[in-house]
C-alpha cells in the first residue's frame, strides 16, 4: 500500500543497498578477512574462513574454561556479571528454534541481556523502512546484532555498513551471521569443530597416569594421532543443499593432510557445488565423492575406513516439481544410518548432526542415539559452550576467562580432553 | 513435504515414543509418585496427586516467606540471586497469557533467566523433529522446562524421558506440566488451595489478642474451625470440560471430612467425568451433584451452605454442532452468581475463579468485584507466588528461604494468615 | 464462539467500562492532570500535555545522566541495579518494533525485567476475557504497565482504573502509554524535545573558554539563542494523521514566542485536526499552514528561515479509496526532502523524523544521511535515554542518579551540550 505513490521498476533501496556493497562482498576472500578480524580476533563473524587454526584452538579453549567454570555457582556468577552491562539484538528473519535458542542461551550465560526480533511482518519493514535503516536503529538500540536472513551476503552487507559508519564516527555494533541464504552458518561449522577438537582428544574421565583411552585406542589403531589433521571425514546426504557441510569442509580444509568424503546420491542439486570443490582443490585437500558409505577408499568400504561422519536431512522443502520426479527414482535408503553400519565404524569414530533430524525420514534411527559414538546431543550443548565462548572473543573478555580459570583450578591450560583427565586425577 | 520419501500409514515417531512410555502412564498413580517425587521434594510436577498434604502444608509456608521478603528491597536482592544462574524454557505449544505470565513472574522473582517457545510452527518440528528430540534440546540448554501442550500424557511421558536419560548418565532436567490435554493442571491446583489456606486462616491485618476476626466469626458461625478439613466446597458451571476442577477436587480430597459439590446441567459433556467421580468415591469424599445452587444440603440451599464457591467458565470452544443444540435447550442462567446469591452466601466464604472470565456468558458479573469475599484477583497474585515456592522446593532452595526470612522476622514459623497478624502486632 | 449463550446486540463489556470513565475522559485536559502526575512527578504518562516545562528539563537533565553514567561499567553496574527488583508487562496489542525495542532497553539500562503481550490473539482475550481483567491480571504481576493499542483512550481509562483500584485499597500500578489510538504518543514527543534540547545548546566536543559553536554561529545568525524558546519549527508530510506531530507541536506550545509551521497537500486528512488548531490558538502559539516549504515566511522561503524541520512519513496504510483517487491528483513531490533544500537550510537546523522513513516515498533521501544536521539516527539512541529518564522518574529514583553523577563528576549540574563541553575540558 505505502508503495502506491511511487510505483517505479526501479530498483528498490534495499536492492540499492546491497549493489553498495557489491565490490566488496566479491572480493577474495583472504581480502575481506582484515574487515572483519582485529588483532587475531573476530570483530564481526561472517563466515567460517576467517577463523584461523589459532582462532579455533583458541575459541575451544575458552569453551572449554567456561564449561568448567560454570559447575560450580561462584563461576556462574563470575560467567553472568562478566558482560552484564551489554544487550543484544537476536534479529532471526529466518525461522530457527534450535539456533536461536543456542545463541540465547550463549548470550545468558554470559549475562548479556538478550532482545528478539522474529517475525519480519511485525517490524518497521511493513512501514517501508529499509533493512540498513532496520539494523541502524538496532545498533542505536544494542551492543550487538546477531542475525540469520534468508537474504544471502545480508549479514557480510551489515558489517561493512557497520564499519563504515565507525569509520565516520557514527556509533558501531559487533554483526554475528547465525545463517544467511544458503551460503554460510558460521557458528554451526564453529560448534561442529569443537565437538571434533574434544572427541580427538580421545579422553575419558577413567583415564590415569597408568593407562588412558587413547592409549588403549592406538592398540588397534596404531596410525591413531591426536586433534583434527590426518583424518577421513565423510559427508553424508544432503551436500548440496546443506549450508552446515559447506561451512564445516571449508574450516576442516585448514587442517593438514584430511581427506573428505561426500557421500550423496548423484543430482546435480544434492551433490557438492562447484565453488566448493573448486575451494577445496585449492587447499590441497583429498576429496572423494561417492554415492554410498560402501563405496571404496584405500581399498576398504568408506564406512569402515572413516574417522568422523556428519549425517545430513535431505531438505526436501526446497524441492519444485521437477526435483520431486527426479528424487522419486533415487534409492534414499542409502543414506540414511543403520545399527548395522554403525557396527562397522571404528570404534572411536564420532557420529554428528546439525539437527534437527527428520523422523519420517529416519536418517538416524533413534536405536542408535544410545551409542557412545552418537555425539549429535551433546553437539547442541557444545554449540551453547562454543557460542559463548565466541561471544567472550568478540567482547574481549577471554582473557579474564582465562584468569579466573588459573585462579581457580591452577595455572595448567589445555584442551577439553585432557583438562578433564586432570581434574579427574 | 519433508514426509514424501516415506509417505507410510505407519505410526509416526511422535505416536511410538508415546507408546513406549505407555505402560508406565498405564500404571497406578501410587505407583508413579516414587518417580516424580524425592525426598518428600517435587523431581518434577506433573498431576495434583503427588502433593501430599505435607506438601502442601510446606509450599504454602515457603510461599507466604517469599511474598513477605519480597516487601523490602534487600529482601528482594537476595530473591533474584537465588536462582540467578538457572535458566528455564517455557515450552507453551498450547496459547496460555495468563499461566505464562504467572510462571515468567515466578521465574523472575527468584532470578531464574527465562526463554521461550509457544508457537509449534516456529520450530524445529516443521522440519520433521520428534517433540521427544525438541524436548532433549531444551534439556541441553537450560535447567528447568516448564511446558503446557493440547497433546494428553506429553508432560508425564517427558518426565519418564528425563529420568530415562538421567538413569543412562544423560543430563535430565526438571519438567513441570503447566496443563496437559485435558487430564491435568497441577499448579493451577496449587494455587487454589493455597488461596484456601490463606483464607482459611479467617485473619486479618486487624487482629489482635484482644479479638482476632475468627473469633468474631466463630460467634456467628460455632462449627468453624481454621484449614481446609471439614468444610463444604461447591464447584459450579463447566464441571466435565474443566481441568481445574478436576485437579483442585484431587488435591481436596486428600483432606479429611470435606464434602465436594458439583453443580452443572445435567448434560454429559457438563457433569463430572466417572473417572473423577471413581477417586473421589475410592478416598470416601462426600459429594453431591445438583444442577442448582438452590438445591439443598442438610435441609438448606447449597448456596446458604457452603463454605467455599468455586465458579468456572462455560468452555464453549469445545462445542460440538451436536452440544450446541443440546445446550439451546439449557438454562444457564442458573450457573451465574448474582449479587443476589453472594448476599446469601457465608460471611468468610470466598469466590475463587480460575480466569479468564466471559464478559459475555458473565458467571461473574463485575458488581461482585468489589465484595471482599471475590478471591479471583487475589488469585492470580498468590499463583505467582504458589509457583515461586514450587520452584523453590524444585530447586531445594526452600531452606534458605526459611533461613533468611528467620534471619529478618524472628524464628516464628507460621502460615500466612497468622504471621499477617503478627507482623501486624 | 463464546458468544453463542448470550448473543446480544447491547454494548459489550468492554465497551461498557470505557464508558464507565467517559465523562473523566471528557473534563478538560488541566482537571485531570492531578490525576496523572504526583508531586511534579509522573504517577501515569498518558499524554504529553502532563509535562509541564520543568518537568521536561528534569527529565532531559537525568537523561543527560544516564547517559554519561553508562559510559562506565561502574555506572553501568549501578544503573542495572537501580530498578533490578521491578518488573514490566509491554502491551502492545498496535505493533511497533520501533517504539517496543526502545522501552525494552529503557527498561534494561535500569535493570527492570521486560515481559510482553504482543499479539492479542494468544491473550486471554479470545476466550472472553475483557481488557479491564487483562489489565487487573498485568498489574497482579508486576510493576509497571507500558501499552500501545489502537483504541483511543484506553490508555488514560486504565490509569483511571489504577487510581480506583489505589483508593479502594487494591494494588495498582503506573501505566505508561506507548501509543494510544490516533490521539497521543507522549513520550515519542518527549524524545522529540529531548533531541531540540541537545541540539540547541549549539555545543561541540571542541568546545573550548577561547571559543564555543554556539559563539561562532552567533557571528552569522545574531539573533540566536540557546533554548526552545523564541524559535521557528517546521512539520512536513502527513500533517493530519500523524500523532508524532501533534504531542511534539503540543509540547512546543508550552514555550514562549515560537512559530508552528505545518507544511502538507491542502487535503481535508492531511492538514492539521480542528482540535489541534484550535489548542494551538489557545495557546497563543503562532501557526503557519502552508502547502510548500518556499511559502513565504517574513519575507524569505521558510526552507530558509526554520530553525528545525521535522519530517513526516505519508501513512498511506489509512487511505481509503476515495482518499487513493484524491490523492493521485497531489504532487506530493513537494514534501520530499532534497539536498538542494538542504543546502538551504540554516547552518545549525536539526532535521528530525520520527522514524521509520518509507524507502519507497523517500522523504528523506539517503543521501542527506552523513550531514551534520541530519538528527534522525540519533533521536532513537535519544528517545532510549529520555524513556530511561522518564522511568526514573516514574519510579522515584532519578535523585539517586542525581547523586551517583555527582559523586563522580563532581557537583556541576547542567544540560547535556554543556556537560559534555566541560567534560571535554
């Protein structure tokens, strides 16, 4: 209606808006990462490629610190005054429950004051206002703006803005992408590695000077090494459209010598996209792209064969027409888990999931949820620990993390694993 | 759409997880109190049964101290950081603004950080999750879930999932059933009887040695005597559809010598449900079932006889064409109060309502607003209040409660009515 | 549904109780300020015609506070706790992001804990509830009501409700009109005034005893005085339905010899009210309706002459069709701002607008952003301070604030221009 005085084809402000940005959203993106890092830290969090290793390692052991600290009420309360005094925008114009509720969750244990914005038919929009006008007043409003749109390169066009307007001494927030378009979910990819970093770490709590499980581990796996590089990763399902496999391939890719697997029927939409690949072949990485876990590498079965595997839904509700003909001739059963096929993996091999998991689908059957190797619970409660440990990053504070750490439980860092080992000695 | 690979007449996994706790839900009621309850301490609320009196006696008692406390600013300091680092989910797929608000207010009081889900559409389940994962997400993000669904047994089913998962070394986390399908509302019963407890106390801010006002009442009336045994409850209205009758009469029946009125159309759908009519009949509780207030109760109308009057809203919303021509022939007139009745009504007897009224059937007109036997707003405040102290025992932090209210008012230990009176001294 | 048992066409309840305070509701506006404010301070803000001028400079002084205070965390930690035990229900049954997001983080900035009804359809109203029950169950739960809604004078009808509640002995507590029908928005207008108050202190942060902005812009506009008083304020766009115009002229009217000039199409819905026109005329204020910002002013275009422009959104959501033919005949051409007429304008003139602006209409295009005069942006960070203030206010503690920004910048009290001069000194 507030359109009818100027019915123009012209582009709109919101098209206008992000053409601004177009030269710098296609920009390489080693280019782009001095934007959106400061001094080896994340000032905004677009997407996976500008954490560094260091940046990762870094992240997990603040998670890990925090995730400690919080057992007992006197870190609790330390954890909830140490950003008390900030508030924050979650503006998710893309429907996530699980993501959401992570991130609320990440901001509270930190104590920072959480504000939502959902529904984009509520807001100023309907008025005609601009996104940039919408984000504007969010960052008069808020100490931060984490947001998940549809729109893709959105949450890239709003840290340049917000750049920008620090640039001409204008008041500047902090943008986390918690999803935008298809293209990335940074903080999924960030949640995935960490649950990797802590698994790798082949630890348990009866572990003892005398024998610990990955001593016991390398008896029957004798190649076996600690941490993420060396290692098979599979991918299996739904590669193409799933933003959660990109983003995590492209941090495992920092890692050396890893081979992954992607494991889809074979359509063009399903299968890994050429920008991936064409990534991917850049970073030296060895790829294998099959249509079943049985297909062939080194000789064995895949499924025998790999380290980790991350289980995808196949997200029919992007389907048209032409797509429900084609997949009516693919055997789908093939990706999905079995107890059998799980019986196969080696026996230290972590099963993930971004979840939500389908169950008219059954990509998982629930019998394996009992399973040690089923790690797509906890995943959801490393995402929550690796969530705010970002957030302490981007605010500066891990340092006084870190400290109150020492004070508390010695001046011994380390990561998850052996942190646990220690403090179970 | 997410259902077309598997399009199969097959239960679904939300119809077979209920399933499987199928014979559990199946069992006596006796035999479910040992694992909802511990150490005389609610693990989780799910139905009104496993309140022992000793319970009720104790909430009632923890409610009073929080509401007093809450008077003063430091008093209110140290509610909030009580529960400060516990974070709740208020998973509400069933639309309630009032028992929402009145749970948020009970959170909030003892500073435990509240998120929220209320729109089912919004989540995850569109994408094909099982309400049993949704549910073990919750579990990994926050502390405590307080839920209210149109789906019967959910919550019960949920709590044996919690347990389940704490038995297999899983984190688990309390579930309270803020109203489940049609069978139960437990804290609704809660916080009616804590009303009665209140009222029934016959105090006032007025009291004092010389004359207390139940002395003057007990002139008047010689058989009274303080607390719940021994009196005559008229429940009136929409007996079969209400769930709050159903679970106050439960928690009513565990007191002695109490006779439960129910007066309704004689229609099935109106009149008490047999299951109820069974447990009241198996715990020896008196009843009556009239279609008036006019009927008589040892030889005088109800309405001159009773001790307190609790009046429901006609739930229209579940009419069938069916009940719509049976009710045309029914006169629902007589399931209105009128000033007229009030005025014949005991001088204490109090008028309790569960809210919302219907301005429109009007079963409370807002004339008798301002008579100091209408309890129904005082209601919703003693329900904040009720709750907070749930959450208390849920949390065992009733003893600190005791401890600081000692520490403040003298070690006296009192039901609210007394200890008015004694602050009033 | 609930209607069927009583489908009658007399008025409803709702109705019936606004009706109940109508003729409070139609006393002159000075009778009923005695029952709104308290001691000069507001008990209820309901519209902007309660503030008198020294209630104005109070509340911008105490914003002027906040805002400084906030800039340490140690201001920051003693604001959180300044109001850490209140709790507030935001009612916004009219949708606004805008106006909800910024109480939100009023209320934050003091530490009061927010709860919302946003959508009317979940409340209890659907099952019959009235608003006055709505109201009576917000104010058992907590401690202050903040509510927007598109029924005209609901708002001060349940301040009047509170106030009867008070004298009956019942709780009651402040309600905060946030929006109310066409008629009032006070504290937009507040925020407006705030925003003047800043900007015509005519100081800069290099401000210096050598020399000030405000002693370089007297060499070129001799008459210039620091002040509201004895200024010229243009209003552009949708004069008739827009309520930011008529509290902000409302409130200009309270200071002396300013000039109104109320630039819009001559169309019966976009010129001024009869009664806005006519309280102005009471008021001894001078008015200019012109339909062009060159109409002429003492001699010069008044583009040239204003002392402040504020902009207005065309609310074509209201139009009907004949206002649709009507209006396709205007050239509304005229009430878009340019850079061309920018260039014009006074070195010094704030440009306002009550935000959001329409990307489509573009009144003001993004190109005037980055000018100096553009005051846009920062009127929400100013409406978030000046909301903050007016809660303190509401809640008595604003001499707390008072004290705590003395203790730390010593006991110097002034505006906010000339605090930030003498703190750059």
């Amino acid at each position: 209606m507030s359109q009818k005085p100027s019915p123009n084809p012209q582009p709109t402000r919101d098209e206008l808006d992000l053409l601004l940005y177009q030269s710098r959203i296609d920009r390489p993106v080693r280019m782009k990462i001095p934007e959106l890092n400061r001094e080896d830290r994340p000032r905004h969090v677009i997407f996976g490629r500008q954490f560094s290793v260091d940046m990762l390692e870094s992240v997990a052991s603040t998670a890990d610190e925090i995730r400690q600290i919080s057992k007992s009420r006197e870190g609790q309360d330390f954890l909830i005054n140490l950003l008390h005094h900030k508030r924050a925008m979650l503006y998710f114009t893309q429907p996530s429950t699980r993501t959401f509720l992570s991130f609320m969750s990440a901001c509270q244990i930190l104590g920072i004051t959480c504000n939502e914005v959902r529904n984009p038919a509520t807001s100023s929009e309907t008025k005609g206002e601009t996104r940039f006008d919408s984000l504007r007043m969010f960052s008069s409003y808020f100490d931060l703006i984490i947001m998940r749109s549809p729109v893709a390169r959105l949450a890239e066009s709003c840290a340049y803005l917000m750049n920008d307007l620090e640039t001409s001494g204008n008041r500047s927030v902090p943008i986390i992408n918690a999803g935008s378009g298809a293209d990335q979910h940074p903080t999924q990819a960030l949640l995935d590695v960490y649950t990797l970093q802590r698994t790798f770490q082949f630890t348990d709590p009866r572990d003892s000077p005398i024998s610990t499980r990955f001593e016991q581990l390398v008896r029957d796996y004798p190649s076996l090494c600690k941490g993420l590089s060396g290692k098979v990763y599979a991918f299996c399902g739904d590669i193409g459209r799933g933003r959660t496999v990109r983003s995590l391939a492209t941090l495992l890719a920092h890692y050396k010598n890893v081979t992954l697997a992607f494991v889809s029927p074979d359509h063009p939409k399903l299968v890994m996209g050429d920008d991936l690949r064409q990534h991917l072949q850049n970073c030296n990485v060895q790829i294998l792209e099959v249509d079943s876990l049985e297909a062939p590498l080194e000789g064995k079965p895949l499924i025998e064969q790999l380290d980790a595997l991350y289980m995808t839904r196949i997200q029919n509700e992007h389907n048209n027409q032409e797509d429900e003909a084609a997949f009516a001739q693919i055997d789908f059963g093939r990706y999905k888990l079995t107890t059998g096929l799980v019986a196969r993996m080696k026996r230290y091999a972590p099963i993930l999931h971004p979840f939500p998991r389908d169950q008219h689908f059954k990509e998982i059957p629930t019998e394996i949820d009992d399973d040690p190797r089923a790690m797509y619970f906890r995943q959801a409660r490393n995402g929550m620990w690796a969530r705010a440990s970002l957030l302490a990053h981007v605010f500066s504070v891990e340092h006084q993390i870190s400290r109150f750490f020492r004070d508390q439980y010695g001046d011994w860092q380390g990561t998850a694993g052996t942190l646990e080992a220690r403090l179970a000695r």
